[in-house]
C-alpha cells in the first residue's frame, strides 16, 4: 500500500486580508449614519394626492439634516478604506 501524505495549512500569524476588524467596524458605521439619514429623507406622501403640503416635502429635516448624514456617512466609509489597520 502507498502512503498518503496529509498536506496541513499552517496557519500564519497575520491575515491575508487587507483591512482589519476596526476598519469594518468603521464601515458598519457609515452604513448605519448612511441609512439614518435615508430615513430622515423618507416619507412626506399625502393621503390626498391632489393635495400638496409644502411644510412636509420642503422640511429642514428633509432638505438638510439628511443629506448632510448620508454625506457625513460616506465619509466615515472613505475614512474606513484608508484607514491603515493596526499591525
């Protein structure tokens, strides 16, 4: 009978993959800023379609507060791509 060599991985003290834990996390945080502000955005639809109500469409929650989070938002993403992990 022939013998059969088992070939094992050794497992290497650093990862192969280039961004770390933190800068996930970092991502998991845009992504929550990112969808709080398309939920600020959300709504402002009238029962009645004929009817249009400008205090809820032209809102400063809807028209500033957030468009200003998603852009906040995406910069906590570029900042978790660049971000170096630590070694």
């Amino acid at each position: 009978m022939s013998e059969k060599k088992v070939i094992t991985a050794k497992k290497s003290s650093s990862s192969n993959l280039v961004l770390g834990k933190e800068n996930f996390m970092w991502m998991l945080v845009g992504v929550a800023i990112i969808a709080l502000g398309m939920m600020l955005m959300a709504g402002g639809k009238s029962s009645n379609p004929a009817e249009f109500n400008q205090n809820e469409v032209y809102s400063a929650r809807r028209i500033t507060i957030a468009p200003l989070l998603i852009i906040i938002g995406l910069g906590v993403e570029v900042f978790a791509i660049f971000r170096k992990p630590k070694a």
